[in-house]
C-alpha cells in the first residue's frame, strides 16, 4: 500500500515526554474506567445489601459500610466515577467538534480535573462522615 | 481475498453505542443524585421505595445495560491497545464478555426482586 503520510519520527519514552493536561486527563479516563469495571462486584454487593430486608444483611451492611477500608475504595470510586463522568461529557464535546482547539482543549481539560477534584472532595468529606 | 479485520459498521457501531450508552448513564446519575438529595436515602425503606418504582426501575434496567455495553467496549478496547498475543487476548475478551454478562443478571436480579 501506497504510504499516505510521511513517516514521522517517534519517541515513545513516555516517561520523558512531559504530557499536556489533556493527556493525562485522557489516561486518568481510562484507568479510572478500568478501575470501576475492577470494582463493579462489590458495587452490585453493596447495592445488593442496601436495598435487603433480612436483619442478616442489615447488619452486613452496616458492618461494611462502616469498614474503613472500604470508605477508601468508595472514595477512589467516586473520583473515578467523578473523573469519568467529567471526561466524558469533554469527550461527547469534542466529538461533535466543540472545543477541539488547542486552547479551548486545555481550558476544558482544566475545568474536569477542578470540577471532578471539587466534587470528590464534597462527596469524600460526605463518605467518610465529617458532616 | 485480502480481507481486512477493521471492516465497516464494526468499528463505528461500537463508538456510537459508547456514547450513546454514556448519555443514558449520565442522565440516570442525575436522576438518581436529584432522587438522593430529595430524600431517597433517607431511611431504607425511603431507599427501598424509590428503587421498586416502576419508572426507576425501568431506567435502572437500562442504566445496568448500559453500563454493561459501555464496560465491554471500553475494556475490550484497553485489551486491544496493550495485548498483542491472540489467544491471551482472546481468553480476556472472554473473561470480560462473561463478568459482564453475569453483572448485568445478578443487579437486575437484585432490582427486579422488589
């Protein structure tokens, strides 16, 4: 096959190329969308034994719910759902080629790591009961 | 004949099933957060009303099917980014395919058992 580009030089040390923020939003999408497929058992668990009747599974429940360790988990899921969520709707955005540009990109690259931080920090405080 | 794996519709159908799928689950999320900051988490038996109504349970069906669809693309697309190996591919496309699947039965056991 005909080459249709000119072949471009590659340097593909990631560790020493210093990535753009949309970059790493980018990579922080799919590590979180990894992270939340990893998690989704105990997910449908705990939806399972939120919504059970049997004083068994109340009190599972609330001897889950209450484990420190999985307040953590939770609170790395909800900024990865956080995260996901925010990228995403820059990502429909983009696909219907608003904000393509590279510094509105940037821009709206910001705006998800401070509104998913934001609401990870509102949310967490909520999870792990300071108010 | 030299075929080409990448033919049509496969590529395309798959990337406007992930939006499409996200749409609904961003909408669900909204609806459910509006629901919680009503009161829907309230009590359990709060909890347990607003996830047996009808409507709710209708878009927490598609919510978990969209979800499902939306994890398979996505998965699968990361497998075939960084595993080159056929077989090994193929064993976690599998893996993925059937986790999904048995997800989606189990939360819709859980919904529909109300």
């Amino acid at each position: 096959m005909q080459q249709l580009t000119k072949p471009r030089p590659k340097f593909l040390a990631l560790n020493q190329i210093r990535q753009p923020l949309a970059a790493i939003a980018s990579i922080l999408h799919r590590l979180s969308g990894a992270g939340l497929f990893l998690m989704l058992p105990l997910l449908i668990w705990l939806l399972q034994l939120s919504l059970a009747t049997s004083t068994e599974d109340m009190t599972t429940f609330k001897a889950v719910k209450d484990c420190l360790a999985v307040r953590l988990i939770l609170l790395g899921l909800v900024w990865a759902f956080l995260h996901h969520f925010c990228m995403g709707i820059r990502l429909l955005f983009i696909d219907m080629h608003i904000g393509v540009e590279k510094q509105a990109s940037h821009t709206s690259a910001k705006a998800v790591f401070g509104i998913s931080l934001t609401l990870t920090l509102i949310f967490g405080l909520k999870l792990l009961g300071v108010y | 004949m030299n075929r080409i794996v990448v033919g049509a519709h496969y590529g395309l159908k798959d990337w406007l099933a992930q939006r499409i799928t996200a749409v609904v689950m961003a909408a669900y999320t909204l609806i459910v957060l509006a629901a919680v900051m009503g009161g829907a988490t309230s009590s359990q038996e709060a909890w347990r009303a607003f996830m047996s109504h009808g409507l709710i349970r209708f878009f927490t069906f598609l919510f978990i099917v969209s979800l499902c669809y939306h994890a398979w693309v996505g998965v699968r697309d990361i497998w075939m980014d960084y595993i080159k190996p056929t077989g090994i591919r193929l064993f976690l496309h599998a893996l993925t395919l059937l986790a999904l699947i048995g997800y989606a039965g189990w939360a819709i056991q859980i919904i529909w058992r109300l």
